[in-house]
C-alpha cells in the first residue's frame, strides 16, 4: 500500500515537473520567469568567481546588469577553470538546490552553504545596491527554505526553482554559444585556451545541461524522500 502510495506520489511530481518545462518554454521572455533568470546570472558570475580565488587568482571586475548580462574579469589563476565554472557552476547549483528536496539532512546544510556562497560573494564584489539587495533576497530565501524542507510546498517552490535554473542554463548556452552572433562568450574564451572550436564546447556543454535535466526528471521519479 505504501509502495502504489509513494509511486503515486512520483508520478504526480513527475508530471508537475513535465508541466513546468513545459510552460517555462511558453513564457521564457515573461516577467514570471525574470526572477529564476537573475538567480542564475548571478550563480553563473559568482562560479567564475570563486573558481578565480580557488585556483590562485582574484577578481578585479564584478559586474551584473537587470537586463542579464555580466562579467567577471580576473587576474591570475587557472583561466581553464575559470572560463568552464560559469555555466558548469549554475548547472550544478541548481542540481543542489533540486536535490536538497530529497535528503533533508543533506539539504539542510546544502541550501545554507549556498545561500552564504551568495551572500558573502555577492556582497564583497558586487557595487550596485540594487543587485545587492536582490542577491541578499535570494539567499535569505534559501536560508529559510533550509528549515522547511518538510513543508511540501517549500520542496516543490525549491524543485521549480532548481529546475528552472537547469532550464535556463539550457536555453542560455544556446542562445549565447550556438546561435550565429560575435559576442565574446565562455565557450569562445575557453575555446581560444585550449583550440577546441567553440561550437563543440557549447554542444558538450548542452548535452551536460540536457543530462542534468533529465538526472532531475529521473530523481523526481525513483528518489524517496529521506
């Protein structure tokens, strides 16, 4: 009984998680989806970031704007490592923040590490106080959600919101790596590092982003709540 009750259960969430891809591609460029997008802008600079200070180096230029582009320039340090953290970084974010849901003796601690990483990184590089105000929002959010996870609205808010940041992640390297403009991109950079052509890295990094979505899918499905 139990068993048909908890498989009863993951399709239900599995067929939530199919509705919300599937409206999340219905009303990308809408104002409901902004805020998940300025999530992962922001995990997305601040993995270059940390990857910049881990490997050696420092930052010297930290900028994010409203309109989702940023930047984060670097001096030293692994520049390998650093070109490939910032969407290999978001991705793995939102994993984390997906997976926090299933073991919540893990998740705890997951989502209040990672509301920190924000927090600290964010507040010590960032100027604008705007963009300040809205990271401090994230992670005070994050913070709280830590102590909720039984709640199951908390867990399935926390599950929209890791998979829409694998979502976005998707549709970002696409958008930026794959289509036909000159920008400068992560993948151009890294491509110039280590003579690889910049179209194979963005559709590895696809792929990644694909499994990452179907891993979620998958999770959503066979994982029982611990």
């Amino acid at each position: 009984m139990a068993r048909t009750q908890n498989k009863n259960q993951n399709i239900i969430e599995l067929v939530f998680l199919s509705f919300v891809l599937i409206i999340s591609f219905l009303l990308w460029d809408t104002f409901l989806v902004y805020p998940v997008k300025l999530f992962v802008v922001i995990i997305h600079e601040i993995s270059h970031a940390i990857s910049a200070i881990v490997s050696g180096g420092k930052v010297i230029a930290f900028n994010i704007g409203f309109d989702l582009g940023g930047k984060c320039e670097t001096e030293n340090g692994n520049n390998i490592f650093i070109a490939a953290a910032g969407y290999l970084g978001s991705l793995l974010f939102g994993l984390l923040i997906f997976y926090s849901t299933y073991n919540k003796k893990i998740g705890k601690w997951l989502l209040i590490i990672i509301a920190l990483l924000i927090l600290i990184t964010s507040v010590s590089l960032m100027q604008n106080f705007s963009l300040i105000l809205w990271t401090v929002l994230y992670s005070v959010l994050l913070f709280v959600s830590a102590f909720f996870l039984y709640i199951r609205i908390d867990s399935y808010i926390l599950k929209l919101f890791g998979m829409l940041s694998c979502i976005y992640v998707l549709f970002d390297i696409k958008e930026d790596i794959l289509s036909t403009n000159s920008a400068i991109s992560d993948a151009s950079i890294l491509s110039d590092l280590i003579n690889v052509p910049t179209i194979v890295i963005g559709l590895i990094w696809l792929i990644i982003s694909l499994a990452g979505i179907f891993l979620i899918m998958r999770l959503s499905y066979v994982q029982k709540t611990k």
